[in-house]
C-alpha cells in the first residue's frame, strides 16, 4: 500500500457507531486539529503578511477591526452550515441515503441564495457599521476596503464552509484537511504577491480567490462519496420539510454567532474608544495566537457533534453517554498539556508580526497570560456544547452564550474599565480589564453548561423519544 493510501486509510469516512468510542473520537479529532492548525495558519499569515509590509501595525490593526463587521454578515450562515452538519451526521448514522442526498441538495440551494444576498447586503452596510463602533479613521478606508472585497466574493467562503461540513459529517475528515492545506497554500502565496502593492485589500483578494478554489475541490470530493447519498436535480429543490429542520437545527447557532458578533462589535467599539491603534493592533494578535490556543478545544467540539448525531441517529445511546466522558476528560486533558506550550512559544509567535516591537509584543503577552486559565474551561464548554447540538438540542447551547457572550461578558467590560479609568489606573491596566472580562465569561460558560448538561433538557429533541423506543422494544422482547 502507497504512502497515500495509508495516509487515507487512517482519516477516511468513519463510522462513529463501532469500536471504542475514545478511539473514534480521536481519530476525528486529530485530523480536524490539524485541520484547524491549518485554518489558523491561515488567518495568522494574513496577520504577518500585513504587519511586516511597508504599511505596518495600522493595516494590522484595520484587519483585524473588520473582522466582527465580518462574521456578523456570516453569522446566520454559519448557522444554517452548523444545521446541516448535524443532519448529515444523524442521516448518514441511520443509513438513509435519500434523506441525506434532499438535506445535502437543500443546503446547496441555501447556500447560493446567501451568498446573493451577502453579496448584495454587505458592501451597502460595510461604513455604517464600521462607524458605529468608532473604528479609527487611520484604518476606516483599508477595513472598508477590504470587507468590500471579502463580500463580493463571498460565494467561495460560503460553498467552502457548507461543503467541507458536509464531508465532516459523513466522516470525511481527510479531504477537508487536504484541501485547506492547499487552500492555506494559495493564501500565502497571494497574500505575498499582492499586499505591497494593495495593501489589505491585497490580502482580501487572496482570500478570495483560494477559498473559490477551495470550494470547487470540496465539491469534486463530495462528488465522489455519492455512493453515500442520492443526489439529482430533484434534491436541488428547497423541500419544506428539509428547510424547516435546516432552520430548526441551525437557526439557533446562527443566532449564537450573531450574538458573538454584536459582542464583538460592542468590546471593538471599547477598544477603539482607547484611541490606541496599538492596542488594536494587539487584540488583534492576541487573537491571532489565541486561535493556536483553541485549536484542541474545537476540534473536540467538532468529533464531539459529529459522534453524538451518527449514535442518536443509529440509536446507540449507551455510545453516546460512554463517548461524552471519554471525549470530554479527552478534551480537558489535551488543554491542560498544550496551554503552557502556547504560553512559552506565546513571545516568538507575536515577534512574527511586527518583529523589534517590543513594547507591541510584551503588551500582547500581558492579555495572553490573564485569559490563558480560560483555554482549560473552554474543553469542557466545547464538548459538552458538541454533545448538546449533536443530539439535536442547539436551542440550549445558544441561550448559554447568550448569557456568556451579551449578559456576562460585554457588561463586565464595560464595568471593570470603568471602575479602572475612575480609579485613576494606568491605561494599561483599563486595556487589561477588556481581556479579565473575557476570561470572567469563558469561566462562568463552562459551569452553565456542565449544570445544564447533568439536568438533560437538552435530550428532549430526540434522546428521550428514542430512550422511550428502546423502553418498550426491550419490554416487547423480554415477553416473547
């Protein structure tokens, strides 16, 4: 056997229904981190590009300050992407190709008719928005320069994300790996051919143009799995049925993400009122390194999902509560481990950006260290938000980062700069608040949904229902 088949061998389409659950789990997850590894190299390159060229931390920091503005637009996409994951996982676990081909062709459609829309919507909204959180004028015309162009080719994000989904929840976790690796390549190359002479909109076309490609690879691979699934003209159709569980599964994670959205645009408007283009530029690289830092945590969110949807909808209950516990300590204890790593390479990752700023960089590992606690407590809110969504329920995780992300969060910063600035500390240390508010949230997320997981409302959607199946079949049998 090739190298290349072996390598397949180990990250093809799996079924999550078999063997230990511990095991399938982490070979999900693995090829997902570095998945995610490559996403985050992705987005950091675009941060290094931009803050080493002739136009230094302000293009950085006019990156970064349209990045809310951003997902806001994609929220509710992202969603409808979420919804569809979860079909196609629970689908795919009960074997039932014609469900899974209408729910793959429905979300097709959706995704065509969003990607219009943003494309229309975006570039009308972008400077309103821009102005209502206060973004700096020294990087208003390159933050809107490069949302225009971002939303004008939105279609390629789009179709990427909802095809790459697609191939995650029938198990396919290779594909979508390789192919951001070569979507990640044709970034780089783009961003370092045009961003001298362009600036950020430069690195926008990049982007562009190697998420269109990205897509269209995605779809050849979903092409060649139509083995799984049936997949015609007929299925392109919006079906009512289909739409309206797309809507019920994914409305409330895109509603989720729109309220991650509007928390960032209210902590941005915070942040600029500082009139401190450094400390933009430095939210903007914490994040950056954050990302690193949170890769293990999605990846088990993702394998979690996925694992939970294939066993609800084979009916496996056991394997899913054995899978939780085994997935979650999993999760904990791979943050645990790497945290201090992030931390210790913390300095040299944000030399890459704007390499000799001292000042820059040491301010940067000031916010590192107060939010690096929250990595730990995001392993388990990740895990247990995986499970929840999987199995059905994503109505409970979304009112839990209502409570975090516009209840907790977004107040607590406001407030504690507040009683900072009225204190008459050094500004440093009202800038350290913005990220003490943060780790406040991801804290008190992680207890919300440990307590809310234990009370199992969230198996009411469907695990219930099918423990109340098993019940009586197991009944049945016992007086044959």
């Amino acid at each position: 056997m090739s190298f290349i088949n072996k390598v397949r061998s180990i990250f093809s389409p799996r079924d999550m229904c078999i063997g230990p659950p511990w095991k399938r789990i982490a070979e999900f997850a693995f090829p997902m981190l570095i998945g995610n590894f490559a996403q985050q190299l992705y987005n950091t390159v675009d941060a290094v590009v931009v803050g080493r060229s002739k136009w230094g931390y302000t293009a950085l920091a006019a990156v970064g300050n349209a990045g809310p503005v951003m997902f806001l637009l994609l929220s509710l996409f992202v969603g409808i992407a979420t919804g569809a994951g979860v079909l196609v996982s629970q689908y795919f676990g009960a074997r039932k190709k014609e469900e899974l081909g209408m729910t793959i062709g429905n979300c097709i459609t959706i995704t065509g008719l969003a990607s219009v829309f943003i494309m229309i919507v975006g570039p009308i909204i972008t400077g309103p928005l821009l102005r209502a959180v206060d973004t700096l004028p020294e990087v208003f015309d390159q933050s809107r320069s490069y949302l225009n162009i971002f939303f004008l080719g939105i279609a390629g994000t789009l179709f990427y994300n909802i095809f790459a989904g697609i191939l995650r929840g029938l198990g396919d976790s290779f594909s979508a790996l390789v192919i951001l690796f070569i979507c990640s390549g044709l970034n780089v190359v783009g961003d370092i051919l045009l961003v001298d002479s362009m600036g950020v909109a430069g690195v926008a076309i990049a982007t562009v143009v190697s998420q269109i490609i990205s897509a269209m690879l995605c779809l050849m691979q979903l092409l060649r799995l139509k083995h799984l699934f049936v997949l015609t003209k007929e299925t392109l159709k919006p079906k009512k049925m289909f739409v309206k569980d797309l809507v019920r599964l994914g409305l409330p994670s895109g509603l989720t993400q729109a309220i991650f959205s509007f928390a960032m645009l209210a902590v941005q408007a915070l942040i600029n009122s500082f009139e401190d283009a450094m400390f933009v530029a430095c939210n903007v690289m914490v994040m950056r390194v954050d990302g690193y830092a949170m890769l293990p945590n999605f990846s088990f969110g993702q394998a979690m999902s996925t694992y939970a949807g294939q066993n609800v909808g084979a009916r496996k209950l056991d394997r899913l509560y054995q899978g939780t516990k085994q997935g979650t300590l999993m999760a904990f204890l791979t943050a645990v481990i790497l945290t201090p790593l992030v931390l210790i390479g913390g300095p040299s990752l944000m030399g890459l950006f704007t390499p000799g700023n001292v000042q820059l960089i040491n301010m940067s590992m000031s916010m590192m260290y107060i939010i690096s606690p929250g990595y730990i407590a995001m392993s388990i809110t990740q895990s247990l938000s995986g499970v929840m969504r999987g199995a059905g329920d994503t109505v409970t995780p979304m009112w839990i980062s209502l409570a975090t992300s516009i209840l907790i969060r977004v107040p607590l910063a406001y407030i504690l700069v507040a009683i900072a600035r009225n204190a008459g500390a050094p500004v440093l240390t009202q800038q350290k608040m913005v990220f003490v508010s943060l780790l406040s949230a991801w804290t008190l997320g992680m207890i919300i949904n440990v307590i809310v997981y234990k009370a199992g409302r969230w198996k009411k959607r469907q695990v219930n229902r099918i423990e109340a199946e098993l019940a009586q079949e197991n009944a049945a049998l016992a007086t044959e």
